[in-house]
C-alpha cells in the first residue's frame, strides 16, 4: 500500500463529522502502513489547553501532554521527525524525564515514529501527529519511511478535519444564542459589535459570553478562538 491509498482514505475523512469515529477512521487508515500508535497533541503557545487524542492514554500518567519531547523538540519546522526509542540516539537534548517517558512508550509498542508537526510555535496552537510502530530501526527505515512524505499529507488532511469535529463538538453544549455570540468574538468581534449584529444590550451579550466561557472551560477570547478552531 502507498501513498494513493492514504489519499484516498483522507477523502473519506472530510464527510467523518463525529470527533470519536473520526480518530477511529484515522487509526484504521495509518494501521495498513505499519503504524501501530497515534498520538495526535496539541497545545497553546504556554502549555495551556492540551487537546490530546492516543492510543498510549497511559503514557501521560508519567508526563504532562505539555512536556511531551514532541512538542518541546520538533514543531518549530514542518520538517518530519523520526521519534521513539530506535532513534534515541539522535535526540541527545532530552531531558532525563523526557528520556524515561520515550521509553515507557517503547515498553506500550512505540519503538520508532514519525513526529508530523501540523502547528508550528509562533501560531495560536502548535503540534501535531506523532505515529509510532514496534519496528527497530532497520524494519522502520525499510517499511515505514518511505512513506512519510504521504503520511504527512494524510495528517494535514486529518488534522484539519480533527479541529473541524473538535469544534463542531465544544459547539454543541451551547444553546443558539451562545454559540451565534462565541463564533462572532472567534472572528475577532468586539462586545459592542456583538450586540449590534444580535440585536442585543451589552448586558445580555455579557451574560451570554460568561456563560459561554464556562461551558468552554476557557477564560478571553484567544482560549475561546483555540477552542473553536481558530
């Protein structure tokens, strides 16, 4: 199998609308590509609002999503990084704690992956897909990364249908009037302009945001923009 056929599986993404059957089309199309693990991080520019999807849930007892080497170590390029155990070699800037935690993933089947960053640091979220195997170095470099250019393009189509469900999903706990008041700050709207275009007060679009807000778990409008997507 080949790149044609992440294609076509990414196609079939874009008509997934629920967030939990997307991840599992996701995992179902990287599996016939020898990926075994998928990690899919992300995070604000301080380490706030981690939104983590894995098949390794366990993994984040040990560390923090925010503290994952991936997001310190790989999402300042585009550039695909080869993660994991087999190529610890490589990666001699880990800290001790982030070393252990490479290692705990080796013993959960994660010897050797691909980091894809999606994100880059400087944006509003950075991160991105780390896809692993329980190949050794040798068997990762001969079956999986020839791949790794059509896997990224894959987890660009995934990512963008990832934050189109996550949205959809932190929408749907709010009622009408609520969810029209939090897309219009998500664009960059004032309070004052919010009112005008709703044909509201000022006081009853006050309430509506802090209600927002609450059901969101988010504080200002950048946390309600990462959020929706933006």
């Amino acid at each position: 199998m080949g790149g044609n056929d992440l294609a076509r599986a990414a196609a079939t993404l874009e008509r997934v609308e629920d967030l939990t059957e997307l991840w599992g089309a996701i995992l179902a199309a990287l599996r016939p590509h020898g990926i075994e693990h998928a990690i899919y991080l992300t995070t604000a520019p301080d380490g706030s609002d981690a939104f983590l999807l894995t098949t390794l849930p366990a993994l984040y007892d040990r560390l923090p999503p925010p503290e994952d080497p991936f997001l310190r170590h790989c999402c300042d390029s585009y550039e695909v990084n080869l993660t994991g155990s087999a190529f610890s070699a490589e990666h001699d800037m880990l800290t001790p704690e982030a070393a252990a935690f490479v290692e705990e993933a080796a013993r959960g089947g994660f010897r050797s992956g691909l980091g894809i960053p999606v994100r880059l640091v400087g944006s509003r979220r950075h991160g991105g897909f780390n896809l692993g195997t329980s190949l050794d170095r040798a068997r990762f470099e001969e079956r999986v990364l020839p791949h790794a250019d059509a896997m990224r393009a894959f987890c660009l189509i995934a990512h963008r249908c990832i934050e189109k469900a996550a949205a959809a999903a932190a929408l749907g706990v709010l009622t009408t009037r609520e969810r029209e008041v939090a897309l219009l700050l998500a664009e960059g709207r004032s309070r004052k302009e919010c009112a005008r275009i709703c044909d509201l007060s000022p006081h009853t679009i006050a309430e509506y945001v802090k209600s927002a807000y609450r059901k969101l778990g988010v504080r200002d409008r950048m946390a309600l923009a990462r959020r929706l997507g933006g």
